[in-house]
C-alpha cells in the first residue's frame, strides 16, 4: 500500500526521524523541492509534477505523479522513478529514460 504525497501536505506517521536540512550539506535536498518541476521524456517534455507516491512500507519513492500536457489530454500520469534518469536543479527539470511513447 502506498501513500500519496500531494503538494505540502505530506503525511509523516509519529515517531518517525527524518534528515534535517543544513547549510553544510548543500547536497540534500527535499522531495517537495520537485513539485512543479517539467518532466521530459527522450523526445519531449510530458508535463509538470503535481506529486509522488511513496510505498508507506519501504518508505521508497515509486512514483511521479505528472499532469501531462495537451499531448495526452491534460491527464495525470504516473511515472516510475526507476526510469528517471536525472533532475536537474538548475533548469528545474527531471528527465526520463524513456521516449513520450512509452508512458
């Protein structure tokens, strides 16, 4: 069973112990940063990042919840993380190993 985490509002369950973001480990970096991020596929960009799926078991990412664009109707997708290829933070972008076919 998963938990779905969508915008800020993430459910934490108690007793659990989290990173704390430091000034020294400019290196860590927040899930919530990605939110909003474009994700692009091999041969063009699918849509925007609404939110992410977390199994509440392993407490692993396993999903990106992307809002496509015009090109799949507006529709929501899910995307596995397996099939991230990189995010970069500068251009706020995730990229895909896959091409737009295979989503």
């Amino acid at each position: 069973m998963g938990v779905h985490l969508h915008g800020r509002g993430a459910l934490i369950p108690t007793g659990r112990k989290y990173p704390i973001h430091t000034i020294e480990d400019s290196h860590l970096r927040s899930a919530w940063d990605l939110l909003d991020y474009e994700v692009w596929a091999t041969d063009g960009e699918i849509g925007r990042l609404e939110g992410l799926i977390m199994d509440e078991a392993s407490w692993r990412l396993g999903y990106l919840d992307v809002k496509a664009g015009d090109w799949l109707l507006n529709r929501s997708v899910l995307v596995p993380t397996l099939w991230v290829k990189s995010v970069s933070w500068a251009d706020c972008r995730i990229n895909l190993h896959h091409s737009r076919d295979v989503i």
